[in-house]
C-alpha cells in the first residue's frame, strides 16, 4: 500500500491541558514499588514456609552435604 506525503498527517505533539481541562492522571510509582515488594515478599515466603513444611515432613532431603 502507498501513501502519498500529501496525505500524511504531520506529527503535533500533545498540548498541555488548559485551566479548564483536567490533565491526565499522575501514577504514583512509589506506589508501585511497594505493590511489587509486597508480592515478592509474598511469594519469598510462600517459598519459605513450603521449604520448612517439607523438612519439617520429611519429604525433602538434604542434598547440599
């Protein structure tokens, strides 16, 4: 498919909001930060507790000796 230079549209960056337009939401990376702590720390313990609950049964065995 062509398309002529005529009928492109010229790139205009995006105007910055008037005093009477609400601008776009500002995300809170700390926020965000935190929310990915807390599921690593989630899972690091769920990891944790099923490593104790095997040794603690019997299932797992010792390789590292």
């Amino acid at each position: 498919m062509q398309v002529s230079a005529n009928a492109a549209i010229p790139y205009a960056p995006p105007r910055p909001a008037s005093s009477g337009q609400a601008a776009a939401p500002i995300v809170d990376l700390t926020q965000l930060a935190v929310a990915q702590t807390n599921s690593k720390m989630t899972a690091a313990a769920g990891a944790a507790l099923g490593q104790v609950s095997g040794e603690l049964t019997g299932v797992l065995v010792n390789i590292s000796a």
